[in-house]
C-alpha cells in the first residue's frame, strides 16, 4: 500500500468474534465470526503494524467446526465486553484511535427502557455468549451508545464495525447462515448494567437523540453518529450473511469484502470509498446492503478528513534516448516501476496518473505529468508504460502515482457444485444424484465458448454456483439460491442447460452495471442526488418534499411517490441518465422529462425535482424488496440503452441498432450492453481511465415494503 504517516502507535483496537453459543433456543451458533476476527487482526498486525498489546480479541470457537480454530483469547461474555471496553477507553488518550469490530449474532429484546422507547418496544445490540443463561444479558444499544460517548467525549477517534444482523431469521444451510435471530427475545432479563447507573444511561441517549425517540428508526441500533464512523452489515430490514467463500472456509460478508478492499487497493481509502466497493461486492451475492454512518469522509484507520488521496511511490525509472528531427538528443522516460503489486490487487491494465515529488494534493488535474498503465505485475511491485506525457517535469524516483481506475472485468467465473446424497436442504435423493453429473457437464459444455463465463478454477472465488436442486431442477446460488425463477428448469429437458447458462450471462451483465463506478472522477462532488419524501403525496398536489427521517435507511410502501432530486452544480453541461436496477434483476431507464430521451443535459447549477411511484413488481412473491437509483453524470453524450436489461425470466432484446460510442465510456456502455450470442468485444476487461473522459456515478438504495 501507498507509504501512511506512522498512526499504529496510537491505535487501538478491541476484536469480538462469537462462533459459539450457549445451548439456547434463539441464537444458533455460527462458523465464520472467529475466522472474521482472525481475519482483521493480521490486517492491523501485518499490514498496519499494530502491536499485539493494542489488539483486545474476545472469541468463541465453534467446536464443531472441523478444522477447529485454537484460542486463548478470553471469552465474549457480557461482563468481559464491557470490561474491555472500560479498559480501552482509561488507557487510550484524546487524539489516539479505538477500532471496535464486532461478529456474531445481533439480537432482538422487549425494552427494558419504556420511559426512552415506549412499551412494547425493542431493544438491540451485541448477543454475548453467555445469553442462553437464565441471567444472561444482552449488551444493548443503550448501553453501547454511552460505551462510544465516553470515548469520544475522552476525545477518542471511534471507529465501530458490526457483522451482524439487526434482525434476522434462522440459519439456512451447511454454507450459508444469517446472524440473527428466529424471533425477538421476550423473555425476562436482569436490568442492571455493568455500563452505567440507569439515570447516566438515560441521559446519554437523550442527549444522543436530542431527546427526541422518534428519531431513531425502529430496528436500528443507534442514534446518528457525529463523533465516529458506524459501519453496520445491513440495513435494519435486511439479513447479515456469512457464507463459505469459494466454497471454503465461512465468513462474514461485510468483514471478508472489507479487508480484501482494504488489502487490494493501492492507494488511501475514505469510509465512504471502502463502503461503496464492499457494498457492490455483497449486493452482487446476497440482498444486503451495508449502512454506512458519521464521518464518511474520514480515511480508513486514519484522523485526516477531505478529498486528499494516498499514493504510491515511483521506485526506479527507464528512460530512453529520442532524437526528433532538427533537435538535440534527449531522455525520455518510457517505464516507471511502482511500490503496489499483487498483494495490492493489481493487475495489468490499470493506470495512474503521476504527480511530481511532494504533491499532496492530488485533485488538480494540472499538475499531472502522465498517464501510465500497469503492464507487468510482481508480488510487491508492477512495471508500467508511460501512455501519455502531460508535462515535461521531471519523473524521478520518489514522484507519486494515483490510481485513476482498474480495467473493468467482464468476465465471471462460474461453479459447478456438486452435492451428496441425503435429506437435507443442501443433498439430494439418491435417484437425483444419479443424475447430477450428467447435467452439469451439459451445463459444462454450455459455457464453451461464452464471452462473458467461465469455469472458476479451484484458487478463484466464484461469481456464480450451479447446483441440481431436491427436484431435479437446476438453480443458481449467488450466496443463496436465487428465488422465483420461473419457468423451472428440469435437467430432462435438452434446452435446459443453454436457457441456465443464458441466465447466467444475464446476471453477469446485471453485476456488472451494478458495480459501474469512477469514484475519482471530479463531478463526483459537482452532481447532487437524493432521495426525498412528502407523505401522501399525490399528482397535482403542490411539491414539498422533506428529507426522509433516517437518510442512511429509505424505507418506502409500495404504492407510494418519492422524490429523487438531482442537481449539478458544475460550471459545465452534464448529461444525466438515471438507470433502476429492479429487485427482478432487471435494469430500466427513468424518464426525467418529456418527451423522454436516451440522456438530459442539465445546465450549470440546474436542479430537478422527479416524483417517482414506487412499487413492489407483482411477480415478486414477498412483502419488501430492494432497488438501486443509479445515476450517471457525463460530460460526452451516451447511449445508456446498452444498459437495459428485462427480468431474469424474459429473453433480452438484441441491441445491434444501437449507437456505439467512440469515447472510451462508450466503449464500456457498449461492451457491458453486448448481445448473448456475441458475447463482450473483449474477454478479458475494457479499462476506462479517467484523463480521456469525464464522467461519474452516484446511487441511491430503496427499501420498499408491501
């Protein structure tokens, strides 16, 4: 990673990972929480440096694992999580850094605060080990809200991560499991805390809540942070998954995504940066989306706050003699060697821009001396072409490169698993077993040839796992099976293999719009989107939308309107389209205006207020759903019909009388939009890099209810 002023000196961090549970009837035990916890402790000891005697581990192995995980580490009972927490907030000194992550079960219970919450309301936090026992405690938001004042009224720079659900339901499955629980906890429970005297407990969450309870959303943990940074696994509606990735060992969704972002990425990240990429990463498997809360724009595992970016270094440069006619010889570079290599996620095809010696403001494009692309790739460092010279300063060893962007990977790896005989959920009768081989080699044989899929090998994680269900059907597991795909495929039935295959390249094509971002781009801070309410609204009535209650959790009812507002706030014309990427798998085009068009150019501070009627599809059998607002801002005129898509369930359309753009963003639109039968231009990636075009995303999550 990019050299990071020493912080680990005044780090601390307190780790608490719950595989095993106490026999109860509510909370199952888990196998992915430890190895979370493991997980983010060689990235703070290894990567960071942090020593050992900063790093605070609570854990619980689960002993029926089979390879199962040794620990010395004190057990995460109630009493030793709040002990834990007195000790790091009396040692640690105003200014210094206390990281709390926590994986394992979030639990559900009648409050035992009514004068805060009300009668018949929850309470909701941290589920310890030892909450089987008959005077076993829950560690609740309450409580856990005045265990973060504390520390930040102490001057504490906070940071707290919780893998966990909000609200949940049983585990599914030998792979995949959901930490949460079956039902909220009714049962009585010792009210004194080891936190606080009840009057100090009640103050702090009204003077976290400005003394207002509806402020907080029911089925969140916490009032808004304003002195740290929350990432929480899921919205409060929403299910926090750990699963077997590759088909391996289990982890948490939100823990496992997070540290390969923080371990694969070259230069500094902001909260805000690392929640979009680890979100995107989850989204793509699973219907969880990360909540992100406080001080977003503070660097991960740092006190700076702002736009600045970390870089890497330029170790060795190769220059090369040039004559040009009617001049003298002189030296011009043509490789520059970088500090970043595999183990920071790179890979051939990515390209930097190089600033001189010293920058440290890396936003003015100006000052850029040039463009150049990775080309070979080393355990700790890459070799790269200058592409594009863009002043005639000097590049010398110690110039700093930023990452403008990574090549966009088309192409997804796809598994084919194979189950054993047996009743469960994840087996198969014997007379179905019999036939599972054939019909994933007819699945095998599909993919020969695709543009868009390939077979993972044993080292690669899967994008997509095919499987033969308990009736002879096929399905396609992202995390969990995918539901309501109808008709059923029958493995009897010839065609079978080529429609799964097809579905398959439907969904590659849906992740990879989702995943569409050019995070560094300067519009990203000129073009203003939100998501607005007004209750009851109804055409005709007057527009006076407010913004919604909880803006980090936009719950709509179907049938309802809401506003989306979009502004751009550069002294530029942008070109505005809006994509909705439906809880169907499907992708439409929003009309902002009439008549409707395939963009809108928005003028120099023009704003637009959009009424939009939100709605449950009626093929969707469930009462909630999820839909992503994605909203592009471009400074070139595309085409962004190469980004529709039908349900999952219907044929696509072919695009073959579509404009393709010449600009390298036209290239990506056209290449993620490419025909079934034709497959990407490309298979491998189409890099799009920030210096030939200008151009950014923003979106935003709905959650809608019936």
């Amino acid at each position: 990673m990019a050299d990071q002023p020493d912080r680990t000196l005044n780090f601390y961090a307190l780790l608490i990972g719950i595989d095993y549970y106490l026999p109860n009837r509510l909370y199952k035990s888990l196998k992915g929480a430890v190895r979370d916890i493991n997980l983010v402790a060689s990235y703070l000891s290894e990567t960071l440096k942090v020593p050992s005697e900063r790093i605070f581990k609570l854990t619980s192995p689960n002993p029926e694992v089979a390879q199962t995980i040794e620990t010395k580490d004190p057990e995460p009972t109630y009493e030793n999580i709040v002990a834990k927490f007195h000790v790091i907030t009396e040692i640690a000194q105003p200014g210094e850094q206390v990281y709390i992550h926590y994986s394992g079960h979030g639990g559900r219970t009648t409050t035992i605060y009514p004068e805060l919450k009300g009668n018949d309301q929850l309470d909701e936090g941290i589920v310890p080990i030892d909450v089987g026992n008959e005077s076993g405690r829950y560690l609740r938001d309450v409580e856990l809200a005045t265990l973060l004042k504390r520390m930040t009224d102490k001057g504490l720079i906070v940071t707290l991560v919780l893998d966990s659900c909000h609200s949940g339901e049983a585990t599914r499955g030998d792979d995949v499991a959901i930490r949460g629980p079956g039902e909220t906890d009714t049962a009585l429970r010792d009210s004194e805390s080891l936190v606080a005297q009840r009057q100090e407990l009640i103050a702090n969450w009204h003077a976290l809540t400005d003394g207002i309870p509806a402020s907080i959303t029911p089925g969140q943990w916490l009032p808004q942070p304003r002195d740290y940074v929350l990432l929480a696994a899921c919205r409060p509606s929403e299910y926090a998954y750990e699963y077997a990735v590759s088909g391996k060992e289990r982890h948490g969704a939100l823990t496992y995504w997070m540290i390969d972002t923080l371990t694969s990425s070259p230069s500094g990240l902001t909260y805000k940066t690392l929640h979009d990429r680890v979100s995107a990463k989850i989204q793509s498997k699973f219907p969880q989306r990360p909540m992100l809360v406080g001080e977003s724009d503070r660097f991960v595992f740092g006190v700076e706050r702002g736009s600045l970016q970390y870089a890497v270094n330029v170790l060795e440069v190769i220059e090369e003699e040039v004559t040009e006619a009617d001049s003298e010889p002189k030296k011009v570079v043509k490789q520059v060697r970088l500090n970043a290599g595999m183990a920071n996620g790179l890979s051939p095809g990515y390209r930097f821009a190089i600033y001189a010696f010293g920058t440290t403001d890396f936003t003015q494009k100006n000052q850029q001396l040039a463009i150049v692309e990775i080309t070979k790739v080393g355990a700790s460092d890459a070799w790269a072409d200058v592409i594009e010279v863009l002043r005639q300063d000097k590049i010398d060893q110690g110039s700093q490169a930023v990452m403008l962007s990574a090549p966009v990977d088309l192409v997804r790896g796809v598994r084919l698993f194979k189950k054993e005989v047996g009743e469960k959920d994840n087996e198969l009768p014997q007379v179905i077993k019999d036939k599972q081989d054939n019909a994933l080699s007819a699945v095998e044989e599909a993919l020969a040839g695709n543009g868009w899929l390939k077979l993972a090998d044993a080292q690669q994680k899967e994008d997509y796992l095919v499987a033969v269900n308990q009736l002879g059907e096929y399905e396609i597991c992202v995390g969990t099976p995918i539901k309501n795909l109808l008709p059923a495929l029958k493995i009897e039935h010839s065609e079978a293999p080529q429609q799964v295959v097809q579905r398959l390249v439907h969904l590659a094509k849906y992740q990879a719009i989702q995943e569409l971002s050019n995070q560094f781009s300067e519009l990203t801070n000129q073009l203003e989107v939100e998501l607005l309410t007004q209750p009851n609204w109804l055409p005709g009535m007057p527009k006076k939308p407010q913004p919604f209650p909880d803006p980090t959790n936009l719950v709509v009812k179907s049938g309802e309107y809401a506003f989306l507002r979009i502004k751009n706030t550069s002294s530029q014309v942008l070109n505005v389209a809006v994509l909705d990427l439906e809880s169907n798998w499907a992708v439409s085009r929003i009309q902002l205006q009439i008549p409707e068009a395939i963009f809108y150019p928005f003028n120099p501070n023009q704003e637009m207020l959009i009424p939009l009627a939100i709605n449950l599809q009626d093929t969707v059998k469930y009462s909630k759903g999820a839909e992503t607002l994605k909203v592009f801002a471009t400074v070139r005129q595309n085409d962004f019909r190469w980004l529709e898509l039908p349900s999952l369930d219907e044929e696509i359309a072919s695009k073959a009388g579509l404009q393709r753009d010449p600009d390298p963003l036209g290239i990506l639109l056209t290449a993620v939009g490419a025909d079934v039968d034709d497959g990407p231009p490309t298979r491998a990636a189409v890099p799009i890099f920030d210096p030939s075009q200008e151009w950014t995303t923003k979106e935003i999550q709905i959650s809608i209810l019936r």
